[in-house]
C-alpha cells in the first residue's frame, strides 16, 4: 500500500494528516486483538473536513493506522507528556487504557525498527520535501497539522475536551502572530469552545518542525470529535451539518493564516 498521500499545492499552507489512515498490513492485523481492530483512535474524516477548505494547499496524509505506528510521535520514543497517560510510537492500549493486541504477539523491538523504516520515515520525508518546497517559493512555510479525538478520555484528561485545542508547544513552534490568528480564530467561532496550549501542546511533527527563526512555523489543531461525527462511538459517521458549520470557522482560519504567510512575503522577511 503507499505509505502517504500527496497533493502538491502553491500556497505557503501545508496541512499535516498523520492519523486519518486505516490501513493495516494483514501480518499486523491479524496481531490486533477485536478492541484493536475497531481502530477507534482514528482521527475520523479529519481529511473529509479540511478537504477544499484552502485552495492550492499542499497536503500531505498518512494511509497506515496509527495501531501500525504512530507519524506524530518521536522516532526515538520520548513521551510528549512525560507522567501523564498518553500511547507510544506504536502504542500498547487504545486511548482508554485498553489492550490491542492479542496476549504474547505485542510489537517487539525489531518490528517497531521496521515499522520506524517502512511506514515512519517516508511519511515525514515527504513532508520535510514539502516543507522546503514551500518554504523556497515563499521563504515562509506553515505547516497546519489536522487532528481530532473524542471529547471525553477519562484516561486522558479529566471532563470535557474544548472544540478546539491548539498547540504550540507554550509558543515555541510559530510566529507569535500565527499563534494568534488561530487563537483568536477558535475564540470568535459562536458556539464552540477553544484553548491555547491546554491538554495538547502540540505533537512530535509540531514540535519537530517548527522552527520560527528559520521561517518554518507549524501548528497544531486538535478537534472534538463531537464537532464534526454523529457520534464518537463506531461507526463514527461524518455529520455533514454539523461539518458545514465547523468548516466555516476552519476556513477562515486557514485563510488567515495564509494571508499573513504571503504579507510576510510580501514584506520580505520569513516571519
């Protein structure tokens, strides 16, 4: 199957898929046990919502399941969140704390040293090309990275997620002014809820490229999953009105974000 799904664009906006894949390679699959194979921690229609929203945005999306190896966590296997529950590179139990594989075939050492080869690292050197495509046209890239996950993981966080979290690693990972157009983006949205830099920070990709003074900015947006499906509970179907209304306040701030990246350009700096 192939790894990753490209569609090259103009603009300086990449946006980041890493969790909107289903495919399992059968020799894993048959390794998942039944919770596994639900594959619930999907980011459920994230490429679905996003699609046409920004014209000419160069996308980059992962077809593997995140079961078979994580694109948003550290190839070395560092913790995002060290003392906190969160999953691994390629992750143990599900969101809930759940087993996912069937008793004694566990991903060992070697097969994480393969998955790291086969699945891994072409998705993300596919999106360093892009990065440094984009950012040669513009000398300003930013890399929007699209996620999404249930509003309510008592193993991960307490209560009720916000509608929109976004992460910047406290700041580290963009312009100040990225950081608040989509703040500012989620906080004028009528009706949803957002925080900056609240349970997710931003992920391994975001932190990873997001390097401000080289004129690399990246940011993550995390959705509740209750904004855009008909229920977070299989089969997690796409709610078309409610998607139409979120898609709306994306929208814009994609375009916001894209109107600073060619103002700056414009200007003739990087940030």
């Amino acid at each position: 199957m192939p790894v990753f799904e490209l569609h090259q664009g103009s603009s300086p906006i990449i946006l980041g898929l890493p969790h909107t894949g289903t495919e399992v390679p059968a020799d894993i699959w048959e390794r998942l046990n039944g919770n596994g194979r639900t594959l619930a921690d999907t980011d459920w229609h994230i490429h679905d919502l996003y699609a046409g929203l920004l014209d000419d945005a160069t996308t980059v999306r992962a077809t593997f399941h995140r079961y078979v190896i994580d694109a948003n966590r550290d190839p070395a296997g560092v913790s995002l969140y060290p003392g906190q529950n969160t999953t691994g590179l390629v992750p143990e139990t599900d969101f809930d704390g759940n087993p996912i594989w069937n008793e004694g075939e566990e991903p060992t050492d070697a097969d994480i040293a393969k998955r790291l080869q086969q699945f891994h690292a072409p998705y993300h050197a596919a999106l360093s090309a892009e990065i440094a495509r984009v950012k040669a046209i513009h000398g300003i890239a930013i890399l929007y990275d699209c996620h999404s996950i249930r509003s309510h993981i008592p193993f991960l966080f307490d209560g009720a997620l916000p509608d929109f979290n976004i992460g910047t690693d406290m700041g580290r990972t963009c312009d100040p002014a990225i950081e608040t157009i989509v703040r500012d983006g989620g906080a004028e949205a009528q009706g949803y809820t957002s925080v900056l830099n609240g349970r997710f920070k931003g992920g391994w990709t975001t932190r990873h490229y997001g390097k401000p003074e080289t004129g690399v900015h990246a940011i993550q947006m995390e959705l509740a999953q209750s904004t855009h499906l008909a229920t977070e509970t299989p089969p997690f179907a796409y709610d078309s009105d409610k998607a139409s209304r979120l898609r709306i306040h994306l929208k814009d701030i994609l375009q916001r974000l894209e109107k600073f990246a060619l103002d700056a350009k414009d200007r003739g700096v990087t940030a």
